[in-house]
C-alpha cells in the first residue's frame, strides 16, 4: 500500500480508492476518534503508520472539515 504524502493525494486515496464520502458528519467523527490516541483505531494508526504520518492524517481531515465549511457557507439558505 501506498502511503499519500500530500492532502490530494489523501483525499484521492479516501474518495476514490476507497468510495468514501467526505461528509461533515464522517469527518467530525474521524476528527474526533484522532484526538483520542488511546482509541484502537488511532493507536493501531500510528503503530502501523507512525506518528509523524499520524499528524499529517489529522491536519488532513482538518483541511477537508475547513473545506466542506466553507461549501456549506457558500450555499444559499
């Protein structure tokens, strides 16, 4: 497997390679189980992939959170 070393990259790997959508809700929640370096995800994560690869997942699904606020802002409501 190939490790993305750029957020398109990343994002590439997360939308297309793996058919997952980048909704609010998926990123909140992602967000959320990173913070917590004691969640089995996160710990298996950062065992697997290292902690430096583990800060650029993190700022990552920052990056897309900052993304998808700034398309809900700029939609009519």
């Amino acid at each position: 497997m190939v490790k993305p070393t750029t957020y398109d990259e990343w994002k590439d790997c997360i939308t297309v390679k793996c058919g997952i959508e980048l909704t609010p809700n998926y990123v909140r929640e992602r967000l959320d189980e990173l913070a917590d370096k004691k969640n089995f995800k996160t710990s298996k994560l950062i065992e697997f992939w290292g902690e430096p690869h583990y800060r650029d997942i993190v700022t990552w699904f920052q990056t897309a959170a900052e993304e998808l606020n700034q398309t809900s802002d700029s939609q009519p409501g």
